[in-house]
C-alpha cells in the first residue's frame, strides 16, 4: 500500500500532490427506509442493523439458519454442516426462547453477535398455565381473560414476559442487536396466540410491545411481524409497533407469490422477511422474478439437509446475491470495517466533475456499481492502495472492504466498473501514473483501459467505467489523503 513508502520517487511526488486536509465527521451508513423504526429510543446497533437490512432490497439476500441445539447436544450442528460443506456460515443466526434454555440462548446471541453476525430470536412461548415447549405453545386459554389486568391468567403471562425480558435485558446490555419474532405464524391458528382471532391477537402484540418497549426500555429490539403464508392485514397492529414484516411457508411452490402479496400490502415502507423456509429460495430466481427478501431462515434439524441437497446449498452460499457472515460489514459501526483506522484512505476527485469515486448506495455486496458523487464525507466514498507487484495496486473500499473492479473481466469500452471481493484477478489491479500537476489517471492492468466517467457526466450518479486513454479530464483524479 502507498503508506510507508517513502524512497521512490513517484511515491514521493504523489505524496507532495496529496497535501492535507481537514479530518472527515462520521456520516450515516445506509440509506433509511421510508417508514422507519417503530421505537424513536431505538439504540445505534438496531438503527445500522435495520438500515443496513433496508439497503439491500434488490441488491442481495441475507443467509439464515435456525439452530436447533439438541441434535447430538451440538448447539452448531447446522452451522456446522453449512460450514463443511460451503465453506461459508449464514449472516443471521436463529435463535428460540424454548424450552429452559434461555441463558444459553443469550450466550450465543452474544457470541454471534461478535462473531459479526445478526440473531433473530422467536419465542415458541407455552400457552400461560399450560407449560413450556412447542406443544405447549399449541394450547388453548382464554386470550380476554390473560388480557385482563387483575385475572390469574394475566400474572402468569405477564410472569412470562417477564422471565424473557430479563434475557433480552442482558442481550441490551451487550449491546446486542435483535430481530425479535415473537407470536410468529399469528394468522396459523395452531398456536394460542392465534386462536383468539385477530384482534385479540393485536392485543397482545400491542401489550407485549408497550412492557418490552416502555416498561423494560428493550431498545434493541427489531420487531418483525410473521405471517403464515398467506399476509392477511386484518392481523396487522399498526406501523407504530412493527418495524419489518415478513411470512412462511415450507412450500416451494408459493414463495415468489407469497412475496409479491406482501408487497402489495406493505409496499416498500419496511423490509420483507422470509422468516423461516424449508426449502432455500433459489438466488437466481429471486433475482429474475423481483423477489427481494431482506433475507431466508431454513429451519433446523432435517430440513437443511432433507430439502435441500448438499450441492445446493453450497451453490446458495457461495451465490453473488447471497450475503454470509463473512460479507457482513462491521454493523456495530456502519462507518468503520474492522481494523479499518488502522490504514491510510484517500477520495479519488475527478478532475472534470469534482466528484468522488464512490459505491452507490452505500453498499456493501459484491457488484455494487461503482459512481460518482459529491464529497458527502462517506466512508464508501474513501479507498486504500494495497500494493501487490509491478507498480500496480488493489484500491480497497473502506465500507465494504471490497476491491475496485472491472465488471467480468471485460476488456471493452464502457464496461462496468464495480466493487467485488478480492479474487486475485488483474481486473482489479490499477497502476497510477501522473498526468499533470496533482491529477493522475488509473489504468487496469488486465485490460489496459483508464477509469474514467462516463460521457464526461459532472451528476451525482454518473456512471464509472473503463475506456481507452483519450487524454480526457474525465480520465484524471486527484488523490485526496484523509486525515
């Protein structure tokens, strides 16, 4: 990389060029989605995870898994599998408040959580006086009764509530993020919380939300309504208790219909979950059909195994529009990759616009376009040089940790210039070479092409790509160190 180096003499004329400037303010991350989040006490971790979740709509789907703990007493057993034979692990980690095993389902929030991950957590809560566990929970009670300050029914719901508060109170804390799924599947009828109806059901969510919300202060909770199948918005408690929507189904058949309902109702006000599956959305089809989950949960046990082949899953997570825990940025700063301030950046200006070089939409998958834009002081708009041989660099994005890169190794005017992952190609090496006073212009090594602006654009968005050198300003950047 250029820090360090200090006895060439290029490197020396380029660090006269540079100069100094002011040190940048930290800007926000992702973009914000339109509603925003139902809880104005929301803590920073729940507002980089819920933006980040937001930004990806069209752009890549988050992996999930539920864990399920028992299966030869191996809390990782799935994780495990994943891992052996995709080499990857999912971003999202699904967690349940089941059984008597809520300290260890926090603990291991906790560590996916600073594993860099996200965890979702359901409640497969018993049916208040009935007991705990998952046939538990398909009890039946009287719902007015348990709504009912004062009634037996309602001092054991609220005990229960209680007995979880003090878990997601530890997950607080920590600091610890979570998309909270309680009362999931409410439109199944197979679990009491949706045997009442749906107003009885509204009831609960809008109780359980104003104790955890105002009464605990829970300020880490992302809450994310679950449909079974079919969204009905009948069920719906209103935008200022929900935060994320979503549905299920273990029926390959109707995913992509399942979606598009959804959509129909919620629009684009809030991410769309597919919060648990069976079978693994296919990523290509999400892609041709429009189908934007925020991201999938495959069920434990037999299902990541029984329902989707081993090649199969290796393909989804190794897929350009999956995201796994190793893709996902530093969420505990949205402005900061791990070890980033550790290295010198710089903003590239074009010479002609005035414009950085920038990753749109503050994106952090790989084949983001790659644009222009004003300086607004993002972290997406600042790159490293990393040096490798013969005078050539990989310019590394300091959001995403992503390299500079000509889309498919073309070697084509006007091809795309993106960001990717490091794969050792030439496409993504540059040299830079002077061209006049602080201006350089930056050739690809594999192609031999400039990165330039296309059609000499001086709008925010104008499209970077590669080009023969034709001595264009459009051609030229100045390097701008970050203080």
């Amino acid at each position: 990389m250029l820090k360090g180096i200090k006895i060439i003499s290029v490197i020396l004329v380029l660090w006269v060029v540079l100069g100094t400037i002011s040190s940048i303010a930290v800007a926000p991350g992702f973009k914000n989605p339109s509603k925003g989040l139902s809880n104005s006490n929301a803590s920073q971790e729940v507002e980089n995870v819920y933006s980040y979740i937001y930004s990806l709509k069209g752009r890549g789907v988050l992996s999930g898994q539920q864990e399920s703990t028992w299966v030869n007493n191996n809390p990782d057993y799935e994780m495990d599998y994943i891992k052996k034979i995709s080499g990857k692990l999912p971003a999202i980690r699904g967690l349940d408040f089941i059984n008597n095993d809520l300290d260890g389902v926090t603990n291991r929030a906790v560590k996916w959580w600073n594993q860099g991950g996200i965890p979702s957590i359901c409640w497969h809560w018993g049916a208040p006086t009935v007991g705990i566990g998952y046939e538990a929970s398909k009890g039946t009670i009287d719902i007015n009764q348990a709504l009912t300050p004062g009634t037996a029914l309602n001092k054991a719901m609220m005990d229960d509530m209680a007995r979880v508060a003090q878990e997601l109170t530890r997950l607080r804390d920590a600091k610890v993020p979570v998309l909270w799924r309680p009362f999931h599947e409410l439109n199944g009828h197979w679990f009491w919380w949706s045997k009442g109806g749906p107003e009885a059901f509204k009831s609960l969510w809008k109780l359980m939300y104003d104790c955890y919300t105002n009464t605990y202060e829970l300020n880490n909770l992302i809450w994310v309504l679950g449909y079974a199948e079919k969204p009905d918005p009948a069920w719906y408690p209103g935008d200022q208790y929900v935060d994320i929507v979503g549905s299920d189904t273990y029926n390959a058949d109707i995913q992509h219909g399942m979606y598009k309902a959804l959509l129909n109702i919620y629009g684009d006000k809030m991410p769309i979950a597919y919060h648990e599956c069976g079978n693994i959305p296919d990523p290509d089809e999400m892609k041709s059909c429009n189908t934007n989950w925020s991201w999938f949960l495959t069920w434990h046990t037999s299902f990541i195994k029984k329902e989707n082949s081993a090649s199969y899953v290796t393909k989804v997570y190794n897929h350009d529009f999956i995201i796994t825990l190793d893709e996902l940025p530093n969420l505990k700063d949205p402005n900061s990759k791990a070890g980033s301030n550790h290295y010198t950046y710089y903003k590239l200006a074009n010479r002609k616009s005035g414009k950085l070089l920038d990753v749109k939409d503050v994106s952090g998958v790989n084949g983001a376009d790659v644009i222009q834009w004003a300086d607004r002081n993002g972290y997406n708009q600042q790159w490293r040089f990393v040096k490798t041989n013969d005078g050539y660099y990989k310019l590394v994005n300091r959001y995403s940790d992503l390299l500079l890169d000509v889309s498919q190794k073309s070697i084509l005017n006007g091809a795309r210039v993106v960001q990717w992952r490091d794969i050792g190609g030439h496409n993504q090496q540059w040299k830079y070479t002077k061209v006049e006073g602080e201006y350089f212009k930056l050739v690809n090594r594999y192609s031999g092409k400039c990165l330039d602006v296309s059609g000499g654009s001086k709008v925010n968005g104008g499209k970077v790509i590669q080009w023969g050198y034709t001595g264009g300003t459009n051609q030229q950047w100045k390097f701008v160190k970050v203080e």
